[in-house]
C-alpha cells in the first residue's frame, strides 16, 4: 500500500481522476454560440460515453440546449442528423450558428423507405456521428422505421437525444440503446447506465442562468354531464370490419377519452364511427361483408356518406342478414348519442371561460393551450377566435381571425423573439396559441410563460414535452406557469388515466426522476426509486466538494486511508481498461451500484482513523474476487442474439480445428477476425445480419469474412484492472460520538 496519506487526500485524489475530463471541457465557443458550462460538461460526458459503448443518450430536461451540445460533439466533421420532419429548419439553423455541416434525414422518411440512398459510398462517412433527436420515436424494435434506424446506425457512433426516453416501460430505453449495443443492451448494469445516460434536471444546475422558475401546476375542475360517460358504457357492440380490429372495449375506452378533452372531439368521434356504420349497413344490405380497406371507398363529409356500389368494392358473405341487426342496434345508439351530445352539456363552454380566465389572470404572458384532438383545438378556436390575438394550430394548418395562415408565420407571430425575427404589429401579433401535440416537440416557445393542459395525454413523457416548449434556456419570464384542466371524476373512474400516468412515471424514474406536470397532484411511493442518472449526478456532487482540496501526486501503491464508520467495507478508485471507476464493497461483495456507490460515499465524511493492514488486505481480496467473477460472466444473456453469437463463435473453432495443415495459418487469421468482430459491441443491425448469416448458403470462409465485418476491429471482453485509491471503513473503531 501508498505511503501515510490523509482522508482529505484520498477523497481529493479520487475526485480529480473522476472529474478530471472537466479539466479538459469543450470550448464554450461554439461558432456564435457560448455554450453554457453544462452544455460543456455534457460534451465531455458524451464522448466518454461514446469512446466506451459506441453511443450515448442525453436526455437533459426539455429546454436546456441539447441540440447545441450535440453540435459541439459532432466536431468539425459534422453529423448526419435524424429528426422528426417539423424540426429541419430549427436543426439546420442550429447548425449554421454552431459553424457545422449536417446531412438530414427525417424521421418519417424510415418508415416508408430504405435508408441504404442516404449513405454515401465512401466510408468517411463512418466517422460522422449519428445524432437522433426525439429518439423516442425509436422505442419499439418491431417497426420498420427502426430497423432502418439501425442499418444506419451499423457500425456508427450513435448520440441520441431525448428528454423522455421512456414513455411506457423500461424496455424503451434498452430498445434505444439497442441501436449500437445490441443485445448487450439488455445486460446493462446500473453504473453502466449511469455512464451511458446524462441527465440533469434544470434546477439542481449551479449555472441557472436562462432558466425560469417551474412553478407547480394548478389542476382544474369543471362541471360535467355525468349522463355521458353512462351512456357510453352502454353502446352496444360494434361489428367490425370483415378483417377484424375494432373492439368493443377499446371503442368505448376511446370515447370516453374524447369526450374528457371536450363535446366536440367526442361528437366528431361518434360522427366517424356512424358514417363507418352507415357504410357497414350498405354492404351487408347488398349481400357483402366488407373489410378495413373496402370500407374506405365510402366517402363522408359531416352528417352524408357517399355510397359506392357494395357489390363492386366488397366480397360477398352468405351471413350478411343476421349481423345486419348489430349494426343496426349500434348505430342507432349512436344516433340518439350525438342528438344528446347536440343538445348541449355546456362542458366547451366550460372549458372557453376556464382559458379566458387563465388569460386575464397573466395578462402580460403569451399563453400556449395543448390537445391531443384537431376537432377540440378547432371548437375552441371558434369560441375564442373573436376574442382577439388568437391563433389555431393543427395538422390541417393555421389559422387566426382574418383566415389561414402558414404553420410558421403562425410561430413567428406567438414567439418572435424565439423564432429570431422582429415582433408583428399588434394587429398581428398572437398572444394565445390552442395547439396539439404537433408544437410539443423540438419548437421554441420561450416568448410564453403559461401552458394549459386542456387533456391528459397517455404519458406524463408528452406532458413534459409540453411544458418544455416555454420552459426552456433564454425564456422571457422568470416564472412559468402552468394549468392542467382534469378529466371529469366519472370518467377518471372508469378508466384510471391518472392512475396510468401515475405507473408510467413510475416506470420512467430508471432516467426522469421527477415530472414537475405531475409531481404535485400524484403521490409518488416512498418505496420508489430514485432514477440512475440523478444518482449519478448525486456522485458527481460529492466529488465536486472532495475536489476543493487539492490532490497530492499519484504514487507507484495505491493511496489508502481509513474512516471510521458504523459497518465494515470499502470505497475503492479502480481503473478498467483505462477508465476509472468507483466501486464498494464489504464482506456480501463488490458493487458499482450507484445506490451503494452514494451510501459509501457518504460514509466517507467521518473521522481519520489508522489503516488496519488486516482489513485493507481483506478489501483487496475481495476486489480480486470480483473481476475474476466479471470475467466469467461478461456478456451472458439469454437472448437469441447472444445465442446465435456463441453458435457462431464454435462454428469459428470447428472450422479452424478441421482445416488442413497448409491451410490452418490462413484460416485460423480469419477466424481470429471474425472472433474480434463477434466479440465487439454489435449493434441491433450487425446482429440481425449475424443471424441471417446463421443459415446463409456460404462456404466456410466466405462466412467467416462476412461476420469479420459485421463488427468492431476491438473487442470487448479484454479487462485489466488497476487499484488506484481505497477508503477502507473500520467499525471497530468507536463512532457513537
């Protein structure tokens, strides 16, 4: 062991190795952008992130500048940029302030076709980063705009970007990381995804300049016709298509969520599902039964269905008379639903004093309304159009008093301080923007300071996406404000939304640790657990207070020192392969858990204490003990991914094994390449190729020169491990006082 050395030297010893990257921080300059000392801190993390899996994920809370931190990752060789269509001229106007190339591709264009065009011919493009924003678009592996994603991402480093990764369960995230990982995704332990994740939360920041205050939100009730949610529960059945789908259940869940964001987004809803009923009427009249696809040759405008010929469109059924009566039963429900809906419950009207209200109580604030539903933006606009300053926004377009506008004069007029360009004339300007889910992604709105909830979406994920549009870096206000109008109380009981909002928060706390939307009207357990990268940042925090000492030299033995404490154990700097690492241990094992990582930590702050050799032996034991049980089980999982690997890595030992003499030296190259590829971190694309490979008709070579370039030219199961610093826990020394 290290020569006498302090508990304060340790401590900072450890601190400077783990924070020393920060030493080394981006440039703040980024062409004409000064990036804030976050956005430097985060490049570094990143590209550690990236140097050690490949990729990373930064899901910074919505607002603090991501996009300029990716920019400052990229480099000078730029990026190929993958995002939601709306958002190119944002992330090329990012890129020409930030003096950098990108090559973009939207979201969208995956879904419909093959991304191979896109990649150039030569293999510089390999050393362009991937950036993805909004990658949660990305989270279900069985679409096809994944499986393009992924082609793309073979064999690239991978930056994803999103604030809320995870909207329903945790295999959303893995399903990200996926895209460069692969299986090994799926095996990620906690401090691993501590390394591979940075996300801060905008008020644990010490640099909060830009940042407006989050205020907690307010919930609102209204009166609602209870009658409503009764009769929905007691349509009878629809009959659906010839092809199936369309449930019974799943319609009324839908409903009933249509009518919670307003009469008119439900009236619409019961108007499409009568036309459909109309149509099904006419098929079954005419002796045919039709499917999803044949049903779309009638065509309806409002309360008229244009008929086609039945028997033209639609194959025949010989029991088309005896589902005619159901059909006929649901559409006469529904009938006598919307004149009941007609007639009149007052809930819109409801709603359009509640905005009023909202508007007369910030005066000075432009504010921004969310739906999920174009039909509720579009019946409140024509209650509040005539008020003044009011603009509509939806997939349909815009739209203001005077008419249609375009989607970006419409963001201009309500944020022109956001959108670079000079403030309208008061007869222009838009201080109330009613909007869905279309502006909750990726635009600016800082000139607001107020957001209404007019529904709850299925994820607090798009909530806070919501919110993020004004509660961004460079806002107007100091205070943002925020509204959230509840479902009504019958229906909330029916079918449990906040009650699911409440589960998925839960899920999503392995990356967001907090929903300011919803952190103050849902209970969060006790027993919940705090998310991985706010404990990581909880690490980060106590090292930036041990580095206020400064650290002695590095010696040629490890620097250990002792603290008294409660419980035997360990805290212990390590290197792995180069990177250093905090790991904790005692007689149960060894851990880089951060849970453990911040209890030991903690410890740490006791008295100085003499170094038991006895226990400071004991400790290094059982970290040898350790990365010998790492060796044994690096890369197990049960995938078939994995599977199809270690199928692969014994086809590779039989073939060398039975190669002629002459031939062996040759052989056994190529098969020691193809080893190095199947041992390296294959992404989601490299191993959907390696299992075709698994059955492909090639020779023996051919095959292994295949799988040779499926992956990385280093492996990963390589380890050496070095012991740098240990704060060793000595119970036997007194600690009552």
């Amino acid at each position: 062991m290290g020569g006498a050395v302090t508990l304060a030297d340790v401590r900072a010893f450890i601190a400077e190795r783990l924070l020393g990257q920060d030493e080394r921080r981006a440039n703040g300059q980024l062409g004409s952008i000064t990036l804030r000392p976050h956005q430097q801190s985060a490049v570094e993390r990143l590209r550690s992130a990236v140097d050690e899996f490949g990729g990373a994920l930064l899901c910074d809370q919505v607002g603090m500048g991501k996009t300029f931190a990716a920019l400052a990752l990229c480099g000078e060789d730029g990026a190929c940029v993958v995002a939601p269509a709306v958002l190119k001229d944002m992330w090329q106007s990012a890129a020409d302030s930030a003096g950098r190339t990108i090559e973009y591709t939207s979201t969208e264009s995956l879904s419909r076709v093959r991304p191979d065009s896109m990649l150039p011919p030569t293999e510089s493009v390999d050393q362009r980063l991937l950036i993805v924003d909004e990658a949660h678009h990305f989270r279900n592996p069985a679409t096809k705009r994944f499986a393009s994603l992924a082609r793309v991402a073979s064999k690239r480093r991978v930056l994803l970007l999103s604030a809320t990764p995870i909207h329903n369960r945790k295999k959303d995230l893995t399903a990200l990381v996926s895209l460069f990982l692969g299986s090994y995704a799926e095996t990620l332990t906690q401090s691993e995804i501590g390394r591979l994740i940075v996300r801060r939360e905008q008020s644990v920041l010490q640099d909060n300049g830009g940042f407006p205050n989050i205020e907690p939100p307010e919930w609102l009730e209204l009166n609602h016709d209870d009658d409503i949610p009764r009769l929905l529960l007691g349509l009878p059945p629809p009959l659906p298509p010839r092809d199936g789908g369309d449930g019974g259940v799943l319609v009324i869940h839908s409903l009933l969520r249509q009518w919670s964001s307003s009469d008119a987004a439900l009236e619409r809803a019961l108007t499409r599902r009568l036309q459909r009923g109309i149509a099904l009427v006419a098929g079954l009249e005419s002796g045919t039964y039709p499917s999803q696809a044949e049903l779309s040759a009638w065509n309806s405008a409002e309360d008229c269905v244009q008929l086609a010929f039945a028997e033209l469109v639609a194959s025949g059924s010989d029991s088309t008379q005896d589902l005619l009566p159901v059909v006929r039963t649901h559409a006469d429900a529904l009938s006598q639903l919307l004149r009941r809906i007609r007639a009149g419950t007052g809930a819109d009207a409801e709603r359009v004093d509640v905005i009023c209200a909202i508007r007369r109580k910030h005066g000075g604030m432009s504010v921004v309304a969310f739906s999920q539903y174009a039909d509720t933006i579009d019946a409140l606009f024509r209650h509040l159009a005539s008020d003044g300053y009011v603009a509509a926004l939806t997939g349909n377009g815009a739209r203001v008093a005077g008419g249609r506008i375009t989607r970006v004069e419409a963001i201009r007029r309500f944020a022109p301080f956001a959108s670079g360009v000079s403030a309208p004339s008061t007869s222009e300007s838009v201080t109330l923007l009613l909007t869905t889910d279309l502006l909750s992604e990726g635009v600016n709105l800082q000139d607001a300071g107020v957001v209404i909830h007019v529904d709850l979406p299925w994820t607090p994920a798009r909530m806070e996406q919501r919110l993020g549009r004004v509660a961004r870096m460079g806002s107007r206000h100091e205070r943002v404000y925020s509204y959230v109008i509840r479902p009504p109380a019958s229906t909330e009981e029916l079918i449990h939304l906040e009650y699911m909002l409440r589960e998925k928060m839960k899920a999503a706390g392995i990356v967001v640790d907090d929903f300011p939307s919803l952190s103050h009207s849902l209970t969060r357990d006790s027993e919940e657990p705090v998310s991985t990268p706010c404990l990581t940042e909880t690490i980060r925090s106590i090292l930036e207070a041990w580095s206020l000492r400064r650290a002695r030299g590095e010696t040629r033995e490890p620097m250990v020192a002792a603290v008294a404490a409660p419980v035997d154990g360990f805290l212990a700097l390590c290197t792995v392969d180069g990177r250093p690492g905090l790991f904790t241990g005692d007689a149960e094992g060894v851990s880089d858990d951060p849970v453990r990582i911040v209890a030991a930590m903690r410890l740490c702050s006791g008295t100085d204490v003499p170094v038991d050799p006895g226990l400071a032996n004991v400790a290094v034991q059982h970290m040898r003990r350790h990365f010998e049980g790492l060796e044994m089980t690096d890369g197990a999982t049960s995938s078939p991914s994995a599977r199809v690997r270690r199928a692969a890595l014994k086809r590779i030992a039989n073939i060398v094994s039975r190669s002629r003499p002459h031939e062996r030296l040759r052989v056994a190259s190529l098969g020691s390449c193809a080893r190095t590829s199947l041992l390296s971190r294959i992404g989601a694309d490299g191993e959907r190729q390696l299992d075709a490979l698994a059955t492909a008709a090639l020779s023996d070579e051919a095959w292994m020169r295949a799988v040779s370039e499926l992956g990385a030219s280093t492996p990963t199961t390589s380890r050496r491990e070095v012991l740098l610093a240990m704060i060793v826990f000595a119970k036997s020394v007194d600690t009552k006082a």
